[in-house]
C-alpha cells in the first residue's frame, strides 16, 4: 500500500533559520506528489506540486522542493524562514486510482522572532 | 463563494446518534473527496465523486458511514449511530477535472465532530 512518511513531527526555528521538512513516500509507479500547508485556524492550502518535468518545484512564499525519484523522496526547503510559516506542513501523493490523496502525519513548524 | 465551504463548522454528538455533515464545493467541480482527519494525523481518504456517481468508497471505515451527491454538487457524509472513535475533522475537497493525476484538490476548512 503506498505510505508517505515525514520525519519530523515539530520543528522550532528562529527567523532567518533555513528549513528543510523531509518527506519519504512508498510506491514504484509514477507519482504526483504535493505540499499542502495549514496556518493556524486556516484551511489547507497548496503549497506546491510536482507532476512531471523539472524535479525542483518552486512554490508560493519563497518555498521549493526536490523530488528525488531514486531515493523517494520530495523534501521541502526554504532559505529562510519568517514567523508567518508557523504552521503544519503536509507532504502527500497520488498513485493512480481516482486521485485519492494519501498524506503523512504532518509537520508542525514553529518559527520565533 | 470563492472556495469550498463545509458546515457546521463543529459538531457535538452524543454516542449513538446520527449526523450529516455538508460540503459545498467549488461552483463547477467535478470531483469531490471526503477526508478524515485524526488528532495529530494527516488526513485519509473516505470516498470520491465524480459528479454525482461515487466511484471509490474504499475508505469509509464501516457502512456506518454514508455519503452522497445527488445533483452532482453538494455533498452529505452521513455517520451512523456516531462512537467516540469517530471523533476527528472530516475535510471535503474538490478539483476541477475528473480525478486526472494533473489535478489539484481545494480544500474546505473541515467539520470537527466531537462524540462524547
């Protein structure tokens, strides 16, 4: 069955700090792969998407991620962060089916001035 | 509106009872997912539309849970006789295509059900 696994349930930074949120996934076939993002009393949000090409995505507010196919991998970065990326990150794929996403348990990311 | 909305917002039930809980998605959408996610969880899949046809209900975690689409917009996932395992945010999406692995889900901001 496929999985997505993150590693870090919490993070603390400080301002300026560079971040990178791992993110593993489990399936052999082709994938699409996504970072979603939830600040505080908001809904999630698209942060950035992989589909095909290219395999550094850049997102919104400065965020990037590398999908690396041999190792599984779709990990997020930012240089450097602000109090306002305080928030949950979720990494998730499709695989086939109708779309269906499957999600990791997400990464809380607290970011202090 | 602009985005999708999903109402109540919260919910309290007592265990045993019945709730039904609604999405409305983007005006358009084909495609609509129910989510449900636990504390400290990511979200996991329930069920997909495609209109009103409901295609995959491999995550529904027992025929205590029901949804539905009738007229291909708004959605109703309907719990049965609720237990307290079934406490958690349940999240609706949609995306424009029919379920292409191109397409991009939008997200409502989830009803937080409580059964006590």
């Amino acid at each position: 069955a496929q999985s997505v696994s993150q590693h870090n349930h919490h993070v603390i930074l400080s301002e300026a700090a560079s971040l990178e949120l791992g993110c593993n996934y489990s399936y052999g076939g082709t994938v699409n792969l996504f970072w979603y993002v939830q600040y505080p009393g908001q809904h999630l949000q698209l942060l950035l998407k992989y589909f095909s090409g290219d395999p550094l995505v850049k997102g919104i507010k400065g965020f990037e991620a590398e999908f690396i196919k041999s190792k599984f991998s779709f990990n997020l970065r930012k240089p450097s962060v602000q109090w306002s990326d305080t928030a949950e990150y979720f990494c998730a794929v499709n695989a086939g089916g109708y779309n269906k996403l499957i999600f990791g348990a997400g990464t809380r990311l607290a970011v202090h001035p | 509106g602009a985005g999708v909305s999903q109402s109540p917002r919260y919910k309290v039930a007592k265990r045993g009872q019945d709730v039904a809980l609604r999405c409305d998605p983007i005006s358009g959408h084909v495609s609509l997912f129910w989510y449900q996610q636990a504390l400290g969880q990511g979200p996991e899949f329930l069920t997909y539309f495609q209109n009103e046809a409901q295609l995959d209900k491999s995550g529904l975690p027992s025929d205590r849970f029901f949804a539905e689409r009738p007229e291909g917009s708004v959605s109703t996932l309907k719990i049965q006789r609720t237990q307290q395992e079934d406490s958690a945010v349940y999240l609706c999406a949609s995306s424009s295509l029919a379920g292409g692995l191109t397409d991009t889900q939008y997200f409502g901001p989830g009803t937080r059900l409580t059964v006590l």
